[in-house]
C-alpha cells in the first residue's frame, strides 16, 4: 500500500488480551540495583533466574551516580557496571562513566531459560554517593 499503512483484510484484526500479547511479543522486563551512602568500592547488586520456557533479551543499561553531599557535587563521580549470564560464566555488558553512562545494545544480550541474569554496579568516588543501575528489555 502506498500509504505507508498496513492493509487490513477482513476478519484478520483481533484484540489481544495481555496473555496472549506477552505470548507473541514478550513481556517487558526492568532490572534495577540502587546503592545509597556508597562511597569507593560500593556496589549495587541484582540477579533474575531466566524462567523455564523463556527466553530474557536484554537491550538497554544505564547507571547514573551522585554525590549525596551538595559540597561534593563538583568533584568527580565515578562508576562502572557490569551485566551478564552467571550460569555460563560470561559478562559481555560492560561500561562506565563520570556521572554514569546509557548503553543501548545494537543487538541484545540473550540470556536462556534456567540461566542467572546477573547485574553489578560499583562507586569508584572518594565520597559517599548514590548509585542507581537500570536495566531493560523483554521475555519471551
């Protein structure tokens, strides 16, 4: 169709109801780990064991960190994470930044059934901070 829109033939629209969408499309997941009053080496930690039959894609990680002091909002808050499956031992999600970072995956980070979805943050500022990690994507 020239319009840019979908033809729709008759008798092939439905509404789905939320089961039967999540069944087709997947069910949004969000991870997160916050940390506050961290201060050099402190972390913030989560894991999510994949369900039976399911499949978690993983596809978007942010960390953002701040001082939870204002005198110590202009020096330099530093911070990584990490992210992976821990069941097989690899953790190819990796990134950091002054102030935190927004990493969105060209291609998503799989995670099968019955394998542990593990995620870590850590503070590297000599002052006490918060630390909030957010992961998303989706299960199907």
């Amino acid at each position: 169709m020239s319009s840019g829109y979908p033809d729709y033939e008759g008798g092939k629209q439905r509404v789905y109801s939320v089961a039967d969408w999540a069944a087709l499309f997947g069910v949004d997941k969000t991870f997160r780990a916050t940390g506050v009053g961290q201060v050099y080496a402190g972390t913030a930690t989560g894991n999510y064991v994949v369900p039976a039959g399911k499949t978690l894609y993983i596809v978007q990680a942010s960390v953002e960190i701040h001082a939870d002091a204002a005198a110590n909002a202009e020096l330099n808050q530093m911070t990584s994470f990490w992210a992976g499956d821990a069941t097989a031992g690899s953790y190819p999600l990796f990134a950091g930044g002054n102030g935190g970072v927004v990493v969105p995956l060209v291609e998503p980070l799989i995670i099968p059934a019955g394998h542990i979805f593990l995620y870590h943050a850590d503070v590297w500022a000599n002052h006490a901070c918060t630390l909030n990690l957010t992961i998303s994507g989706y299960e199907v």
